[in-house]
DNA sequence: CATGAATGAGACTTCATTCAT
DNA sequence: GATGAATGAAGTCTCATTCAT
C-alpha cells in the first residue's frame, strides 16, 4: 500500500504538531494560490501561520515538506468527505448524487483544489508517487460505482470504458475549479446538471456506432 | 483586440532573431518538462539552446520572456494545425473528425501541452491574458462547430450546452496529456473512440431527464 | 520638511540595526573613498563591515541604501558638531571661531566629506534631494551667523552677498577636502589663517569700487 | 612635462580620427552629465556618436579611453580660452578682466566642467595625473597674474597667499557650475560681481590682523 | 519550545570587449 | 573601415536553512 509518509518534526507533543501544521497549512494554501508554490517565502508562510520562521522550520525539515502537508490535508478532507459515497450498493440515482456531492464539493474547495493540481509537480518524487495514489484511489471510487450500475445493467460499459468515464467525470470536476475564468457566466448548479445530463446521456444512449458517424 | 506582445531583442537581424528563439524554445520546453519553470535556470536554457547567457540575453529581456515565448509558439503550433478546421459547413462527421484531428494533435504534442498548462501561470499578468486568449480562441472553433451541427438539427442544444461542450471535448483533450501516467492502458486511439462515442451519445440521446434519473 | 527616509530592515532589534549599520557604514566609507562608489561590490562592503553578504541584505536593501545611510551619517555627525555653532548672538569673533570649528572639522573628516561629494550623486533622486536640503541646513548656519554680523553693523553686506558669502566660506572648505593634492605645502592652521584673513578683508574692507578696478 | 597621452587607435587615417573622437566626446559629455560614466554604457556612447559599437572600439582600446578624450578635450577647450590671459604684464584690472572671462568660461561649459571634476577620478591613475596636472598649470596662470600684481605693489601677499588665492579663485569658478541648484537666484554677472568685489577686498583690504578678530 | 539573526549558495541580469563578416 | 552578434565575468539580490539564545 501507500503509507503516509511521515513528516519529522524535532517537537515532540503530537497534538501541538497537529495544532502548528493546521496552522500552517491554512497560510500555506492562501498564499500558494495567491502566488504559487515558488514565489511564497518560508517567512511568509511563517507569519502566515502566526509564528516565526524558526518554529516553523521545528515542525518541517524542507519548503517541500509544508507542499506535501497542504497536498496530503486537502486529499484528506477530499477523501473523508467522498467515502460516504463508497457504498455497497451502487445505481444511476447513487452515481449522479455522487456527482453533485463531488462537484459541490470541489466548488467550496476551489481554491484547494487549485493549489493541489498546480502545484503538486513540485513535490519530491515520492511524496508525488503518494498524491497521485491518493488521487486514483478516489477516481477508484467512481470506477466502483459506475462498475456497480453495469453490474446493475443500467448502464452498458466495457471495464475500459469505465475506467475512462471515471477519469473524464473526474477531470471534468477539476474544469470547474480550474476554467472558473472561462465558465463565469455558470452557476454551480447549472454546471453540474449539464454535465450530468452529457454523462447521462453519454452512457445510457443507444450506441451510436461511431464508424456511423464518421462516414 | 488582443495583439501579441513583442519581446524586445537586442538583436537586429530579424531572420537571426526567429533562429535563435526558435533554439531557444525547443531547449526551453524541455527543459521546463522535466523540472518545471522556476526550477530551471535561464543559464540552463542558454546552454541547451546552444549558445551562451549573453546571447540568451540579447534576444529577451527576462527569463518570463522565455517563458512567454514558449507557450506563445506552442499556442500558434496549435492553431495552425487546427485552423482547417474552422470551416463553413460543420456537421457531425466534421465534428469528429475534428476531435480526432485535435486529440492526435494533443498526443504529438503532449510535452509543450503540459508546460503550456503547467507553468503559464507564471506569466506576468498581460501575458496570461494574451494566451488565455488565445484559448478560448481555439474553444471558440469547436463552439463553430457544435452551433452548426445544431443549426443542421443533427443535434439538439443550447447555446450555453454548446459553450460547456466546447470546453468539455477541450477539456478531456487535455486529460489525455496530463493524465498519462494513469491511462497507461489506453492508446490515443482508444481514448479517441471512447471519448468520441461518450460525446456523441452525450448529444444525441433522447434527453434523458436528470430529474428522473435523480429519484 | 525634509523627513528623514527609513531604510526598512528585515531586522526588529532597533539597537542591533544600529550596530551594525555603524560597521557597515564605517567599512563603506573607506572602500568608496578609495575606489568610488560604483567599483565597490556589495561583497566587499559586507566583508568590510564583518559580516556575510546575506547580513548585510539583512540591514539594507539596495546598494544605494549603503551610499545614502554613508551621506546621513556624515551629515548627522557634522550637524552635530555645527550646531553648537547656532548661535543667538553673532558677531565676527564668533564667525571667525565658527570657520576655525569648520574647517577644523573638515580636516578631521576628510575622507568622508570626499566620499559624500563624490558619490552623492548617485542616490536616487529623492534621497539625493533630502542630502542636498540637509547641505542647505548647514549653509543656513553660516548665513544666519553673518546676518547677525550685518544687524550689529559689524560687516556691510546685502542678503544677497550674505548668501554668497555663506556659500563662499562653505566651499573653500570643501576645497580642503578635495584639493589636498595641490595643497601639501600647507597645514591646515595655514589653510584657516589664511582663508579667514581673506574672508575678513573681504568683507571688512573699504568697498573697493569693481568699476573702478575694472579700468 | 606631462606628456599627452596617446590614445591606440586601430585606424591609421588620422583625421578619420579626429572625426570619429569627435564625435564620440559630444555624445559621451551629454550622456555622462545624464547619467554619469559609471551608469553609462558603450553602446550608448556609440549611439549617442552615430557609429555602431564595433566602430567604437576602433577608436579607443577602453571605455576609460573615452572619459579621458572627454577630460582632455575639456581641458584643451579651456586651455585655449584661458591663453590670452597669460600675458607679460598683469595688473588688478587685468586680473579682474580674466577672472570675468573664465566665470564666463565657466558658464558657458557647465556640463563639461561638472563632467570633468565628477569623473575625472574615475580615470586611471597615470591619465588622473596628467589631468591633474592640467589643472595646475591653470591655476598657475592666476598665479601668474596675481604675482604680477605683487610685484607692480597693486597687492600684498606674501607667495604663499598668492597660491592660496589662486586656489581660491579657481574653487569659486567651480561652484558656480556645481552648486547652481543652491545659487539659482543669481545671474552670471552677479555672482562674478560678487565674487570679485570679494577678491579685491579679500586682496587690498589693510590686513586686519585675525588675531585681534580672534579675540 | 520559540525566536529571529546569520549565512552563503545560487539566481538573474548587465555590459565591456572581441572578432568574423 | 564598419558592423553587430557573441561572449562570460562579475555584479546585485534572494531565500531556504541553521543555531545560539
């Protein structure tokens, strides 16, 4: 599996890590989106966080470190508040609930999101490794549910293409968050029910064969 | 409009000039693939151009220059090779001709898409705007096309489904290049025909109602 | 008025940002007189001042900010050492112990009265015009000093020659300063007894007519 | 003697020369009055000539080569003016008569002569010398005329004054062309009225003992 | 545990000078 | 003789990280 990679801190009380790199992370994501990864300061984050640069540096080891911790919160907010959608029993009605609850979501979580997806090529190889696991456990998420609903024989899919269909709503999330200034004359809502309706009709319409098309 | 910015060069010799920045961009892209933007250093991308830091300087002012040069060549790569197909008469077969057209062209050139993608946000802020532009620019083909096929009545939608769409198929485009390390099991031409067969279900289909499919 | 401008630090402790703005000004002083202010390197003022030249960014933050801390700290020093000089009742003795006290103060403070004339103007405009006010400060002296000797009938001057008269005497101590080369022969007891016999004559004397002299 | 320096050159026409420094010290005497020498470039100065950079280093091996053909043909200009007044015979009027003509002299090469004494010590030590010592012999036409006077009893000095005064009188020139931001009240022929008003009493006035001032 | 002053490697950029054309 | 593209040493400044207090 992939294990969470511990992060040093020469601190020992566990609950003021936490409390210090809550803090921190909070800085962190405000001013990653502001100004990205590289042009923040360590001091910046610090003062942000409410402490000095020396503290700071007791609770990490390395800039990259503060990257990795915003990455690996995010996910896990991301994650804690997807998995309710990882049920047994899964059916069209379940998949485009999931799809408002994920898209909501990641409309309050914009600037999170954003952050995570520019700037997460600039995390060491192996703390990447972890995210981009991360990342495919909750498109695995939908791949169960879409998995479910052919099982159900709602929708008709290949195993391939309900591997893509996982990415591409997936992917279409991330548009949300990161095409806002091109899509500002949408709301959330609308957002989400028209690309509910294409992905509705994308999986449930009579196969048009695209030879057909092509001719 | 939105006219292109010149980058000033010492240089006079307007021919040398485009040499240079052309050597200069194909050592840029790579290197900006491998290590990113602000990791890369502007004495590293004299060297893989070819020649020396002085040089590098008389054809730009600053490495954002660089940088800005880059995803402007990129974007009018792009756009030459997309141009056929803005047409007068679009229609479905059109339409997937054209995304077959553009996800090829995507797959050619998957490295400058990631950087374009990746790093313009570090463009002083007329630049981005310039190539957000540009963008949406080459959405706006694609919004051509749609409007036409429904103007054909060979498909149904609104104007703002025809706005979404467009930058839908843009969207899953990208996905191809940036999604790579999790599609490993997919070729371009898979991806093409899925991608294909969800959009054109996505637009034909009998208007499954999304109230109905919700309860 | 001239408000004295704020060099930022990024340190907080006010009386070590003094200590060490005092090395780096005194390091600075004897590196531009010898080699001017543009062939000194910032390396060199920190090496001179005992720290790194990451210390020395520490305290200030241009290079310019060294030259217009070095001026202030001139003018500050002579300032104070003038202001015993400001006095409500002036008469020629005292103008006359006032321009021993002056030109005294030069010789004693060669080097930095070289360096502030030579290199002032390199200061980016407003600190140059915030030094030159200062300049006129120190003129002012002298000015009201020999008003003082016109209202007690002492000399006969128009306000006009005042103003000349102060600039005058201000001047020929410069001239100490920078003329040390074609004046060797002389000690600076020489150079005092000598300017103020011309100076007293000058004003003293019985209003040699220049039309006549000119004849 | 001190020997003019000669300049390499690796062009043999010499009056192409002559042109071309020309040329090239008009432009240079405008730029360094802007901007001083250190913040000026070559390349501007070869602009500033009409010739290319190329051609530039045709006529000089350094760009110090350029601040002393500046120097020196400053120098030269004010030599030429200067010569008429070394004559046999000097006397107070003729005195006043060449003080008149070099404050005028001065007014009218304003930038040149605030040039030459801001840079001059920018130049290399054996051209600084034989600047130097141009100047000297300058200051020795006064020199001249005042010993003159001396020697007509028109005046009593002993020969050390007389060096001093014309020092003295010399300084006062310069400050016309430096300190003009503090004397913009005053008009040419004011301050040379002024100043040799100053002079000539300095000079005739009945030695009041500085002692006696003293006390 | 917290602080923040100190460090120095390393980044970007300039510009005097050369030399092939 | 004239040109101007090429060069690279050297300069200014930043910032991640350390460590004494």
């Amino acid at each position: 599996m992939n294990k969470k990679r511990e992060i040093e801190s020469s601190v020992k009380d566990e609950s003021l890590i936490e409390k210090r790199r809550e803090q921190m992370i909070r800085g962190a994501v405000t001013l990653f989106k502001e100004k990205g990864f590289h042009r923040t300061t360590t001091r910046e984050i610090a003062k942000a966080a409410g402490f000095s640069i020396g503290t700071l540096y007791e609770y990490i080891r390395t800039k990259e470190d503060v990257l990795y911790l915003v990455c690996d919160s995010i996910y896990d907010e991301v994650h804690s508040r997807l998995d309710r959608l990882d049920i047994e029993k899964g059916s069209i009605s379940v998949l485009v609930a999931a799809i408002e609850h994920y898209y909501t979501l990641i409309d309050e979580m914009q600037d999170e999101f954003v952050v995570m997806y520019q700037e997460s090529k600039s995390l060491p190889k192996d703390a990447l490794n972890y995210v981009l696991n991360k990342e495919l456990q909750m498109v695995a998420i939908f791949e169960r549910l879409l998995t479910q609903c052919v099982d159900n024989e709602e929708i008709q899919m290949t195993p391939k293409e309900v591997v893509m269909a996982a990415h591409h709503l997936f992917v279409q999330g991330q548009m949300w968050a990161f095409r806002r200034w091109a899509l500002d004359d949408f709301t959330i809502q609308e957002f989400i029910d028209i690309q509910t309706k294409f992905l509705l009709q994308g999986m449930a319409g009579e196969n048009i064969s695209i030879q057909e098309a092509k001719s």
